[in-house]
C-alpha cells in the first residue's frame, strides 16, 4: 500500500495536475468515487443532459495521440436497462495513419514515423477548444536537456447532436408526440506533423454511440513545381492555382489510411465473441430478397470481404455472459462504410481481429519492443488461440483528391468511424416515459394504450360505521385505471393530514399504514384521512391516485407529541406534495442568441401542470408545462460570461412551489 | 531522503496548479516538475547497458518520450546509439519494473531532427535542399536555427541505398524556411547512427 501511495504522489508531480475546473465537465462529485477507473488525474466523467453518463480515462500518448482507455457508459433510462456503469472498451487509440501519394513517390506513416504527441500536440486555446481543456503533461525535447511541459492539450465539450427522435402516432399534429435532441460529449486534440494537421475528435453520444473521426486541417503538402507533390501529371492529382508559362501543376492526390486499434470489454466480459453478418442475394427478379448468414469467428482473422455485397458484411463483438432484459446478448458493432487503399497489404485490410496482446500497439511497424516491427498480418498469422478477447483494427480510409478550396488553410476534412450498441440495452437508452413498454410486438397508442399508469376515477375510501370514530374501519378501492394494455397491482398507503401514518412495531422496526383497509385510532379524532393507491407493472410506468378526504369528527388533539412544530395548512386540506425541478445544471448560448433550456418538473404525486419561470439578470421568460416538461426560450443575454438562473415552478392546489438555480454559459459570439 | 524530496515537489506544484485554475489555463511549471523527471530518467537509465550513447555519442542514451498511462507508472523510451537498440523501461515508484529492448526505430525527437539538419548542413558542396534556401532567402543556409525542422523515422526493407536504414536510425528531414515554404528534402535522409548523409537519388 505504501509503495502504491508513493508512486500516485510521483505521477501526480508528472503529470501536473487535473484542474477542477468549474462548470459542466469533469470529475462528478456524484455516484462512484473518481478513482474506481484507477487513473484519478485522467478521468473524464461527464452527465448529459438527458441523464445519460460517460466516464473513461483519457490521455495523449507520445505516439499515439488521443488515447481512451476504461470506457463506460451509464443511460438515461437507469435502472429500467441496469443501474450504474457498463464497460464498452477497454482501450481505443489510432494505431497508424498511412499516407501515400499516388504519383508512388513519397509515403508518410504519421503515427509510427513522427508521432501525435510529445512536441508535435498543438496548444488548445480560445479558438480551439469551445468546451474546458484538460492539461496534458510530456517531455519537450525543444530544451538541452528535456525537460517537463504542461499545456492545455486535450479539448472536452458537451455538443448538441440535434434531433435525436421524434414519434408522432396521428396523421396530424393534433396527437401525441414524442421528440428529444440529443447531447454528446466531444474529447479532442491537435497534432501537427510537418504541413499537415490533425484534430483526433471521440464523440460519445447519450444514446451509448461513439464517433471517431480523424479530421485533417493545415496545408495541402507544398513546395516547387515541378517537384514531388506539384507535378504535370494529371492522372495522379488535381490542378490548383492558375497556369504558369503554360504549364498546368497538379497538387498530388493521396490516401490517409487510419488505422485504430479498438479493445473491446462489453460488460467487462472475461469471454467475448465476434460475430460476422454476410449478405446474398436470393428470391427472384421479381421479388429479390437479401438473406443475412451469421457466422462465429472463432480465430484471428483478417478481413477483406469481395463479392456484389461485400460492402453490406459488418461485424460486432458481443458478450454471450451479459444479457440485457429481453435476453439478448449486449454486443457493439462497428459501423464503418470507407474505402481501402487495395495497394498496399496492410490497408488492403478493411478490419483485422485478434485477441488482446499489451505489445501489439501499431498496425504496421509495431515500436513495442515485445512484439517489433509486425503488423497486423503477424499478429494474425501468430494468433492461434481462440478468439475470446477481441482487439478489432479498423482501417478507415479516406483519398484525397485536392480541391482549389483546399489551400491554405485547407479546410478540414474528416473520415469517421462508428461504434454502436447493438442489444446492449433492450430498448433505446433515452426512450421516454412514455414509450417504455413498447418492447417487440404490439401497438403504439399513447392515448388508449399508455405506458403510464393513468388513474380515470380517483380512489374511494368507504366505513364500517355511520359515523366515523375510533375503531371504525375504512376500506379503500383503488378507483379506475386504464387496464387496455396490461392490469395493474395496486399498493396502498394512509394520510393523516397529507402525512404518511406511521408508527413503531414492538422491535422498533418502523411501520407504517399500508393495505386497503386502515382503523381509525384516537390520535385520528379531529383529522383529515386519504390514501393513496399506487398502480405498478413491471415495464411499465407506475403512477398515483389519491382519495377524497375523509373527515373524523371531535375536537382536535392540542397535545400532539408527534406533530409538526408548525401546521401551516388548512385541515381540510391535504398538505401539498413535494415538486423537483430538474434541468441541465449549464446551459450554454451564444452571446446575442435566445439559448433554449428543458425543464422538467416531477412529483411523486402525479405529473405537474401549469407554468415554469426563469429569471435570468432582470429578465423573464415563462414556459408552460406539458407532460411535465417545459422548454424555454431563453431572453437574449449580450455579454459573454456566467448568469445565475433561476427556475420556478409556482405550485397547484395539490402541489408544492419549488426553485433551482443553475447557470447559463454565455459564449463569445 | 530522494522520496522525501519527490514528495515536496509534488505538493509545490499541486498548490501552482491549483491556484490558477482557469478554464483554458496553461499550468506549465517547468522547474518543479523537472525534479521527478530526474528521478524518473535516473531510473530508466539505470537499466541501460553501460556504453549506452546518445546522438551525439555522449554517455546514457537517448531520450526519446515518455508515457505516463495513469495507473501510476511511467513508460519510458530511450535509444542507445552504440548498441543501435531501443529499449522500452517501466518506472514505477522509483523503481524500474520491467525493461524490454528491440530494433525498432520509433518517432525521432526535436534533439535528433537538428543533429541531422547538422549532419546535413555540415558538407563543403550544399545538398539542393540548402542550395534552394539560399535561392529564396539570400543567404547560404549554414545553421539549424535558419529554419524549423521535425523529422521522421526513415526504414526500409534491407536493400537499395539506405539498406542500413533499420538496423540504423535513420531520419528524413521536413524544413520549412521562415517564410512557410517547405524546402525538397525527398533526395536524401540522414544516418544519425553513422553521422552521414544517404543520397536517395532524383524522385523519378
């Protein structure tokens, strides 16, 4: 232990330190304790705003740039999937970038010959980086001798993604209709190698998706013509600026061959499996159909798919120990449709699979000593075991033919992969309340057919006696709920005064007032009594209804040990329930525009109505409430910096009045 | 005593950082942190053979990154010219927790990218790469300061003009004049581990 300690205290001192930096993304106070991921000073926890969670450790390898490690998602939709955090990788990084140019004169391996880290990562600054930076801390060899720089080199931001679903059960708008925009968090950084400049951006949705792009910037490759990337030949490149003398000069086309190795860890499963999907054609000409074959790739393989629908082969690794709720295995697959440069032997490659070795690090020229200078090739033709770890290398590949509009500075072009769950969840992982018990076969209709339980005739509550007093029973019915899609249990719990009866059995176990039938006691005498019946089904959204009050006559108790110390409420009235705001806790606009904000506003006793307001620097904007949610339009806010906000909710006649302050982020226009 | 001294470096640079802790702050603080660096590269160093030479021949290798995954280690890489061996060090804690050697040539540093501008700058007849700079700027290119360089590590398959490339380090050059013209460095690259330059002849 003492050695461990010794050692964090000594990286810390290298690695400079994480900032706790103010505002939406790092390390949450919340849930697991920063360390569970066991990289305390690289950890990234960011919540999204649909509830969604993402946390990963994240650093800049000298080598490989932009390096994910210990990735794990939690969704919106909590407990209804799992509770807490599912790993998805364990590591992601760009094993090479291979970069050669047509006229066959020069290739360029950017990862392995020059590196995205050490003195070629790129200082983030205002410009850059929209969201916070995190400081990232390498050896400079720019000073005799080397020595230690920090700089602000990995970029996180919270992006909108734009719509992320949208339902509407009518023909018209006048029905139900279910829409949210979706959120990412983005984690990027620059390298410069020579002209050429790159931004490495992971974008990890709150839908559980991962993007990775590799987005190339700088300059077209300079220099004299004719000369190595400005030459006449215009079969192998593209004519930029004017004729000079006569002579046209064609700026060199180009593949940029990424390469990234992806170690997957669905579930953190010790036994993982990949599976791959080939398509034929079959039927008539009539009426052709597309059959899908699935086969178990029980050994390292590397894949180059051929034949009419070659490119409709994908693959994915799943986890046959972790099952979501319907049973299917979780799984991720990769979605990548880019071309490959067939030239070449290793990036003729369109995915490689082999089973996890610390020491295969690169796709071509591996710099790890334990395994040097192979390539995905051996790592295959060397892997004999079976198939039960799976490293994928995906080789992105995207050819650059230059454009007049490309020069200087180019303007960024992007090649991308995806990696998406696929039954890692039984349902979408941000699906609404209301949807929640749309699971396979069976109809949508909000209205006839609702996920949520919805009380029609509220709670009835009857006595024994003619006039209520001590020892008179009461019994409950639950009233009426819609039963068109599925029956509902019922739970019961009694009021006195809008407070829960409770009391302490004979080993001092609390107790409480539950079951349909409830016996009037003398500390009852002078007071107002409901209950309230909860309708639950599994799958299904519970709700709750409560009864009319029932008065007991006589005069009220004075002494009443257990009281309140203040009854601020009329006794004829149930006290009302408690409401909770919830929003995003930064929201961030632009300076001059209307930001939107969410509101959600919940009960437990039933879903608030009527109105939300924001004040924000003297100004306020009003939202009304549907289904619980509002969305408003925020007032236009001139300065950039730090607004305090403040939401209200104004209460009902059965629900309670509450606030929230979070901040808007006002940004530089 | 060399713990006790690691530690209070550690609290200096926690307490900078922590002060100045704005959003897109640069929290560089070079002298302090530069003292676990030592302890770290002492380490490393430790694990090498004891001829072990850097790119200009000096005692103790060369240091070519470091890598810090934050699970408390630092990965460190250093090349040793006599030998013309890489060799990949753990430090954990002080002490070095696995060491492991190969041929394998990976990204040069800024160090290694001017002692082969040297290399080829230091040569009574300029390579056209020179002569062009003298062409655009005026002046004969005769320093590594004239221009801004980075290199890449430079192999090949064992045959033709630079067939020692691989088991040799050797680099291509990428220098670009003060005024961001790149100057044709496609016609040679540098042996460091000879002090030579390779012709690679006419691109076509």
């Amino acid at each position: 232990m003492t050695r461990r300690a010794t050692a964090v205290t000594a990286l810390v001192a290298l690695l400079g330190v994480m900032l706790a930096l103010p505002g939406t993304i790092g390390p949450s106070r919340a849930g697991a304790s920063d360390d569970d991921l066991g990289c305390p000073d690289q950890l990234v926890e960011h919540d999204l705003p649909n509830g969604a969670s993402w946390r990963l450790c994240a650093r800049i390898h000298p080598v490989q740039g932009l390096r994910l490690e210990s990735v794990e998602f939690r969704p919106a939709t909590g407990n209804r999937e799992y509770t807490g955090y599912r790993r998805v990788l364990d590591a992601l990084h760009l094993a090479q970038l291979n970069v050669p140019y047509d006229d066959g004169v020069t290739v360029y391996d950017d990862i392995t010959d020059y590196g995205f880290g050490g003195d070629h990562l790129v200082t983030q600054n205002a410009d850059t980086c929209l969201g916070q930076t995190r400081p990232v801390t390498y050896v400079t060899s720019l000073t005799a001798p080397p020595s230690v720089k920090t700089v602000a080199g990995i970029c996180l931001d919270e992006v909108a993604t734009g719509l992320a679903f949208h339902s509407r059960e009518w023909g018209t708008d006048a029905g139900p209709r279910f829409a949210g925009q979706g959120t990412a968090l983005e984690i990027s950084s620059l390298s410069k190698v020579s002209w050429y400049e790159y931004q490495q951006k992971i974008t990890l949705d709150d839908q559980g998706g991962i993007d990775i792009g590799l987005g190339a910037t700088g300059d077209v490759a300079p220099g004299n013509a004719p000369g190595v990337f400005f030459t006449e030949q215009p079969a192998t490149g593209w004519e930029l600026g004017p004729t000079v003398d006569g002579h046209h000069y064609y700026a060199t086309s180009h593949w940029h061959s990424a390469i990234y190795r992806v170690d997957f860890g669905i579930d953190a499963g010790a036994e993982q499996r990949v599976e791959q999907w080939d398509y034929a054609a079959g039927g008539t000409a009539a009426n052709p159909t597309l059959l899908g074959t699935a086969t178990t790739k029980t050994n390292a393989f590397v894949a180059s798919p051929s034949g009419e629908h070659a490119r409709l082969t994908w693959w994915r690794v799943l986890n046959a120990d972790s099952l979501n709720r319907d049973g299917h295995a979780r799984s991720y697959e990769i979605v990548n449709d880019n071309p490959v440069d067939i030239a070449r032997p290793v990036t003729r490659v369109q995915v490689a699979f082999t089973n996890a070795a610390a020491c295969q690090q690169y796709a071509s020229y591996n710099l790890d000593p334990g395994c040097p200078d192979q390539d995905i090739l051996d790592y295959v033709a060397g892997d004999t075991a079976p198939l039960t770890d799976p490293v994928a290398w995906v080789n992105v590949g995207f050819h650059h033919v230059d454009r007049d509009e490309d020069q200087s500075p180019m303007h960024t072009h992007w090649q991308h992969f995806q990696l998406l769950p696929r039954d890692f969840f039984a349902q979408g992982p941000a699906t609404p309340d209301a949807r929640s018990c749309i699971n396979g076969p069976g109809l949508i209709d909000s209205s006839s057919l609702p996920c949520i339980a919805t009380n029609t005739t509220a709670p009835k509550v009857s006595a024994s006696t003619s006039t209520i007093a001590a020892g008179t029973e009461l019994s409950a019915t639950p009233g009426t709920w819609n039963e068109s899609r599925t029956t509902w249990d019922f739970d019961y719990l009694w009021f006195r005064d809008g407070e829960p009866i409770t009391g302490v059995d004979d080993d001092g176990v609390p107790t409480a007032a539950t079951g349909p039938t409830y016996v009037v006691g003398p500390e009852d005498v002078g007071r107002s009594l409901t209950v309230k019946v909860t309708a639950s089904r599994p799958g299904y959204v519970s709700a709750t209804a409560e009864s009319a009050a029932v008065q007991v006559p006589g005069p009220t108790p004075t002494a009443q040990p257990t009281a309140e110390p203040t009854h601020q409420h009329d006794h004829d009235h149930a006290v009302p329930a408690a409401t909770v705001i919830e929003a995003a806790a930064v929201t961030r606009t632009r300076a001059g525009r209307r930001g939107r904000l969410v509101v959600h506003v919940t009960s437990l006793a039933g879903v608030p109505t009527g109105r939300v307001l924001v004040h924000v620097r003297g100004k306020r904007v009003v939202g009304r409430l549907v289904a619980g949610r509002a969305v408003l339009r925020l007032p236009v806010l001139q300065q950039p910096g730090r607004y305090r906000m403040r939401i209200s909710y104004p209460g009902s006649a059965t629900l309670a009045p509450s606030q929230r302050v979070v901040m808007v982020r006002v940004l530089r226009r | 005593m060399k713990r006790a001294t690691l530690l209070m470096a550690t609290v200096g640079l926690v307490g900078a950082a922590a002060v100045g802790g704005t959003a897109l702050a640069s929290v560089s603080d070079e002298r302090k942190a530069s003292e676990p660096l030592g302890a770290v590269l002492a380490a490393a160093r430790s694990a090498l053979p004891a001829s072990a030479a850097d790119v200009h021949g000096e005692l103790g290798g060369e240091l070519l990154s470091v890598d810090l995954p934050g699970d408390g280690s630092a990965e460190v890489v250093l090349y040793d010219y006599a030998a013309d061996l890489t060799h990949q060090i753990t430090v954990r804690g002080g002490d070095v927790v696995d060491s492991q050697t190969a041929r394998v040539q990976p990204p040069p540093t800024a160090t290694e990218a001017t002692a082969a501008l040297g290399i080829a700058l230091d040569r009574p007849l300029p390579l056209p790469f020179a002569a062009a700079f003298a062409e655009r700027q005026g002046v004969p290119l005769v320093s590594p300061d004239q221009v801004s360089v980075i290199a890449g590590a430079w192999t090949t398959d064992g045959s033709g003009a630079a067939a020692d490339c691989g088991h040799h380090r050797c680099v291509q050059l990428v220098v670009a004049t003060p005024a961001g013209d790149y100057l044709d460095t496609h016609d040679f690259v540098v042996d460091l581990s000879t002090g030579t330059v390779i012709n690679l002849g006419a691109p076509r």
